[in-house]
C-alpha cells in the first residue's frame, strides 16, 4: 500500500485474500500513528478482498471514503 501525498509505503505478504481487511486497517492505524496524519480516502480497485463488511464498517467508523 502507498500514501500517494506522503510516498509512505507499507509492503505486507498474504497467503488469503481473506487476510486484506485486517491488514489494511494495520496499515491505517500505524500510518496514522507514524505520520499524525488521518487518512481520507482508501482508493483501490474493488476487489471483492477490499469490498466486505469488515473494511466497510471501519472505513464508515473512521470517516474514510472508498
């Protein structure tokens, strides 16, 4: 994943599509953490790994557009 403002990236490995939720909301928090900056939108390219009830209900806790 990459901050496109900020160039930060954050490389993880996934032996499940079913492992991507869990590891982009680990990467929106520690980015948030490292950079104090709040993420406003998550762009990607709507594979059903990124469309689930896990990311959409943290993406609407979090006030982040997808």
């Amino acid at each position: 994943m990459k901050d496109e403002k900020t160039c930060f990236r954050y490389v993880t490995f996934l032996k499940k599509k079913s492992e991507a939720a869990q590891c982009v909301i680990t990467f929106l928090k520690f980015f948030k953490n490292q950079t104090g900056r709040n993420i406003k939108t998550f762009v990607s390219d709507n594979g059903t790994e990124f469309v689930c009830e896990e990311l959409t209900g943290f993406f609407r806790e979090e006030g982040i557009a997808h």
